[in-house]
C-alpha cells in the first residue's frame, strides 16, 4: 500500500476506534486505556516527590488536604478515582497539579497567591477538572499520532509488555512526558469551567476564581502546571468572571445543603 493511503487508512481507523467527545464538546483523539493512563501518573509522582522536597508543615498539610477533600468529594464522573493523595511540596513557585491515578500536588508557593480556601479551591478544581477531563490521554495520544507512530497503537494500547515498555521508551512517552505535556488553550478553558462547577459544587465561593487570576497576573507568577500554556490572564479573567454567575447557583445549593467548608 502506498505510504500516504495506508497513513490515511490507519487514521481513519484509529479515529473510529479513539475519536471521542470532552465533557464540554470538542472531538479529541484519546486512545490510551485507563489503566495505563493512571500508572504513568502514579509513575510520575512517585518522581515528583523524590525530586521535591515534600513539605512537613502540619498547617499547611492540614489546610490543603481540608480544601482538596471537600472538593474531590463533589466528583461524579464514572471511573474517577475514588481516592486522592495530596501532598504540599516545599517549593516556592506558584505550581500546582493534579495527575490520572488520584494525585493532587500543591507547591507551597501557591498559598501566597491563593489567599483563601475558595481561591486554593479554583485552583485544586482546575487541576482535578484536567484529570477528570482526560486531557492527559488527550494529549499523549495527540502527540502519538503527530510523531507518525500511529503503527504502535496495538502494541501501546494491549496488555503490560516488555514490548510495550519498549514501544514506550523508543517514543519518548516515559511516564512524566506522557502525563505532563503542556495542556492546549482549549483545554484549559475546558479546565477552568469544569473546575468552577466542582469547587462551586462542594460549597466554595466561585467568584474568587477570577481573583485567584488577578493575583497571579499581579505578582507576574508562572501560571499553575509544570509545562502549562495558559489562555492570556486578561481572557482568562474575563470568562471566569462570565462563568462564576453560571456556577454561583452551585454554591448556593451548596450551603442551603450544608456543604460550607471550613479550613482557614
Ligand atoms: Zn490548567
């Protein structure tokens, strides 16, 4: 088969086969199971934290771990993971991220400019939204599909393998690269909406996710997520604002329903 046909053939199948809808509509690409989502997260962590110093400070454990529980409890997307690991690492920039297989990491540069438990809230929201959203496997598999590898879908996408292992490494999905890629603009717009549902959801107070904006925008910070591209702050802000209306129902229900976290 010419080259080209069998290139279009092969994409024809795969889109077939992993073409799928995110939660707020747009086609994307993901192929990879779950499972092997979940592991390289797992994978990643487990780096992250040998490479960062893991912060033992009881307050601030204690607070980020207050606020993450109430939001994670609000989750009802199917085959969400059921628990969390949260760790605060001893960083001061002002990064945070969460990962597929339930993990939530929080610098403690990021409490400087989160400056209360609704703002710590957008930006734990924002992070998990990523991982509820699949925008990982969106990602790695996107990246997959531009590299013209799309040949190894069979042996990347079967059981545990030293062939797949090696499939892996040869394509340069290691577990940090496959679930830390920088997310695309229409994902963390996706992100931004999904992650105000959910803090609003668990009873924090939406309308401080466009001050979470202004407070980075303000301090010149690197914006969340290792290798992250981020809409500009002032669109960011803008639609935030536009969204924390929608979701202020959410927070509202919230509170009539008893839901009135409490970690400061
Ligand atoms: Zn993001």
């Amino acid at each position: 088969m010419h080259r080209s046909t069998a290139v279009v053939s092969f994409l024809t199948a795969a889109l077939a086969l992993a073409c799928a809808t995110s939660p707020t509509g747009r086609q994307r690409l993901v192929f990879f199971p779950d499972a092997q989502m979940n592991q390289m997260g797992v994978t990643a962590f487990t780096q992250l934290k040998s490479q960062m110093t893991v912060s033992n400070d009881p307050q601030a454990i204690a607070y980020v771990k207050c606020v993450a529980s109430a939001v994670v409890a609000e989750i009802d997307t199917p085959g969400a993971p059921r628990s969390w690991e949260v760790v605060v690492f001893d960083e001061p920039s002002a990064n945070a991220f969460a990962l597929p297989g339930g993990k939530i990491g929080v610098h403690t540069g990021m409490l400087e400019v989160a400056r209360n438990q609704d703002q710590l809230a957008t930006v734990i929201g924002h992070e998990v939204a990523h991982v509820l959203a699949g925008h990982s496997n969106e990602r790695a598999s996107t990246e997959l599909a531009t590299k013209g590898a799309m040949g190894a879908l069979d042996a990347l996408t079967g059981p545990a393998s030293p062939t797949k292992d090696l499939t892996f490494a040869v394509l340069g999905v290691g577990a940090q690269v496959g679930v830390l890629l920088p997310f695309s603009r229409a994902q963390e717009s996706e992100a931004d909406v999904l992650g105000l549902d959910l803090m609003a959801r668990a009873g924090f107070d939406p309308r401080e996710g466009p001050v979470l904006w202004e407070n980075m925008a303000r301090q010149g910070a690197q914006p969340p997520e290792i290798l992250s591209t981020h809409p500009s702050s002032a669109t960011r802000i803008a639609n935030l604002r536009q969204r924390a209306e929608v979701a202020l129902p959410l927070f509202r229900e919230a509170h009539k329903s008893g839901r009135v976290p409490d970690c400061s």
